[in-house]
C-alpha cells in the first residue's frame, strides 16, 4: 500500500504544479499586457486542464485507491493460476501484496 499511496502523493504533487505554473503563466502575461498598454498573453489551458486532471487523478485514488480484494472471494482455480488486477487487469501472482504494474495493494 506504500507504492499506491507515494503514486497517488506524487499525482497531487504534479497536478499542483501544473495548475498553478498554468495559472501563473496566465495571470503573469495578462498583468503583463494590462500594464504595458495592451498587446498579446498567453492563455495556458493545457498545463491548467492537465494539472487539474492529474490533481484530481490523485486525491481520486489517495481516497479511494486503498480498496483491498477479498481473499474468500478467490476460487481455488485462481488461486493455481492467478488473479488479474482489479486497477490495471495484469496477470499477478495471489502471492504477492502488490501488483508489480500499477502499485495497487491487494489485501491477499
């Protein structure tokens, strides 16, 4: 769950950054170009939209990424075999506490 939780903490931190380098840029320019007698500013939707997307990407699965599966709900023909992922549909082990792609703690 340590993996799953500095993922989703580094998701917030990028989506951060984004949005407010995004805002800055938008705010700073127009300011810029206010003052200076009119002339040209650069709307930065990309960064902003993007950051808000990772920002909310990451408080997302902060609250509710943490769900663990259920041990009695894995037949014994999976067990053998393996399960898939309930984040990301890999092929993993029931073995293993997370799942080796995205990070997500199993609970098993």
């Amino acid at each position: 769950m340590a993996k799953a939780i500095t993922k989703a903490q580094s998701d917030i931190r990028y989506g951060a950054i984004w949005f407010v380098g995004g805002l800055v840029v938008t705010f700073g320019t127009h300011i810029l170009a206010r003052d200076g007698g009119g002339g040209p500013y650069v709307i930065a939707y990309g960064p902003v939209i993007f950051g808000a997307f990772k920002l909310a990407k990451g408080v997302v699965s902060m609250l509710f990424g943490n769900d663990e599966i259920d041990p009695s709900s894995v037949d014994t023909e999976t067990k053998s075999n393996g399960i898939n992922c309930p984040s990301c549909i890999a092929k993993i082990s029931t073995s293993t506490k997370y799942c080796q792609i995205c990070g997500r703690a199993l609970g098993i």
